[in-house]
C-alpha cells in the first residue's frame, strides 16, 4: 500500500492496491500486503455500518463460536469505554516487531468473511506474489491453547520447513511472537464484552530465503485440540512479477492506467479522485482507526473530499469500496 502526499499546491497520482480480487495491482518493494481473500472462511469480527452491528459468526474461541472481537465504530455505538477494541482501518503501523500489516475486515464488509480458520489437524495453502522475500509476517490468534504450526515456504526450486508455536490469545508472549493487538476483551455472539483485558491478535515473522523465489505458503496446523485464526500475511522483500497469478477459474486480470484511482490536490481543502466507479463508497480513517469521512459516489467518475482541512495534517487510509472490491492507499495530507 503506497503512501502519497497530499499538500497544497501539490498534484499527486497514486496507485491503490487492489485487496480483494486475488492479484496483486504492481510490482513494489518493501512490504507488501498479501492478498489472502480467496482462502477467508470466518466472520470473526463485528463491525458497523448502515446504522447497525453486523456481528460475527465464526469468531475467536469455542471453535469459532464462543467470542469474537469488534472494531471500534461497534465500541462507540455501544457507548463501551472500558477498553481497547480493533481499529476502523484495519491498518497496523510499523513498529519495531513488524511493518506495516493490513488485515481483512472492514466496517463495509456487512457479512464478509474476514479470516480463515483451521479446527482440528488442519493446513491451509495461500499465493504470494512471487519475489525475494526477507521475512513473511503472520497475523494469527491460537485459542484453547497453544498452537504448534509448520510453515512451509514453496520457492521456486522446492519446498523449505519451520516451525512455531503460537501461545493462546490470552496468554503471554513466547519467544519470536509479538502482539499486533492487545488488553482487549472478547465478546459474545450479542455483542457484550467479557473476561478480562488480556486477549490479544498475535503475530510472528518467519525469515525466508531472499536469495531465492517464493510463490506460495503452506500453514500446518499440527496441534489438534487447539483453534487458529489467520487474520492478515504481510511480507517483506520485492515483487518480481507484475501481476499475481489469479484465483483458480477466474479469468486474469491487470488494471490499466486508465482504471488506476488517482488523488489530487485541488486546493482549498478539497482532495478529488479521479477513475472512481460507480456506486463506490469511500471512508477516509485516521492511523488510530477513527473514521474522519464517509462519502458515496453514485454515477462515478470523480470524486471530491471537500473538507480535508478540517483534519490534523498527518497520514490517513483511504478505503474505496466498489462492489466486491476494496482499494486502499494511504495519503499525507499537510498543510
């Protein structure tokens, strides 16, 4: 996901990573964000829009069916102040764990799985772009204990093992784990919070082979009693093929330049989008997950941000959701 400033006097173009359609938008270094939408199966977070709660359905615990979490809009439509909850933007800034790591729920996504989930001795299999990669970072919660997982890293001359072993969400951390999210309460199927503040969204780096092209992951779930929730992969490296190979039976596809969604500065406060499609909704959030707009277009075409000036200067996501896709980027805005 790129980030671009937005200043006065300034006209920018951006690229915006297309999350949700099984290929990655261009070639980039650094991190990159995984597009892991064709293997989601659960619903673990309940979120908010239209007016209402769209709770969760295959949450956390209980295999699945015992908590969830929620993002913040469900926290203040609640009135609920006790404690932290999952961010609006779904976006975690880097710190000195992890890079910046995007995970897959979102406010818009009504009921939308979110995550994947494996019960019982289970694997799941997930594309990356292919490229040289230093590190794969994994977002994942382990509940009913710990959870020992291989991780099998498919280059392009074969496949390499590891292992980990994930503690329970509410646990303490273990060696190589860092917490993505933290002191959070869980929260039932009528949305009410419960237990105490120390369930957490985990995260772990698995060191790959930079010298060497990787295409796919391979996650094993190797304890059986155990429920794991892969959120979110980001990886850090660069992506040597321009286009992603598509999910199985769904025709290949790469957005030209025409399609490509831009953001420029118009002065005055305003920020316009140009190549908007129609019917697209886009929500502006601050880094702390706090939603600072909401806007629909409903002919297409472009879009304008009239207010922008009525923000703090600093970054900000911008989520663009038409139909099933979502596209984000995030913007400087200054001054």
């Amino acid at each position: 996901m790129k980030k671009v400033r937005v200043s006065r006097g300034l006209a920018v173009a951006a690229w915006v990573s297309v999350l949700s359609l099984g290929f990655a938008a261009a070639a980039q270094a650094d991190t990159v964000q995984v597009n892991i939408k064709s293997i989601l199966n659960a619903r673990s977070v309940s979120t908010f829009s239209n007016g209402k709660i769209y709770t969760w359905t295959r949450g956390i615990d209980g295999n699945g069916y015992g908590d969830g979490y929620v993002t913040h809009s469900v926290a203040v439509h609640l009135n609920y102040t006790a404690g932290p909850t999952l961010p609006d933007s779904a976006l975690f800034t880097a710190n000195a764990n992890h890079p910046t790591m995007l995970l897959n729920y979102s406010n818009s996504d009504s009921t939308g799985f979110q995550t994947h989930y494996l019960s019982g001795s289970d694997s799941v299999t997930f594309s990356v772009p292919q490229g040289n990669y230093s590190t794969v970072y994994l977002a994942l919660t382990s509940s009913e204990g710990s959870t020992t997982i291989g991780v099998v890293l498919n280059y392009s001359d074969g496949p390499v093992t590891s292992t980990f072993t994930l503690p329970d969400y509410d646990q303490g951390l273990t060696s190589g784990v860092f917490h993505v999210d933290s002191n959070m309460q869980k929260w039932n199927n009528q949305n009410s919070p419960g237990d105490n503040f120390g369930h957490a969204l985990d995260g772990f780096g698995v060191t790959t082979n930079s010298a060497k092209i990787l295409t796919s992951v391979k996650l094993v779930k190797n304890t059986a009693g155990s429920y794991l929730v892969l959120w979110g992969v980001t990886g850090v490296g660069t992506v040597s093929t321009a286009v992603e190979q598509p999910a199985a039976g769904r025709a290949a596809f790469e957005k030209t330049r025409s399609q490509v969604v831009h953001a420029i500065n118009c002065g005055d406060g305003k920020i316009r989008f140009e190549n908007i499609a129609a019917n697209s909704e886009l929500t502006v959030f601050s880094l702390s997950g706090a939603k600072a707009a909401h806007l629909v277009c409903e002919r297409g075409g472009n879009l304008v941000w009239n207010d922008s000036r009525n923000v703090p200067p600093g970054v900000y996501v911008f989520e663009i959701r038409s139909g099933a896709e979502i596209q984000r980027m995030q913007v400087m805005v200054g001054r």
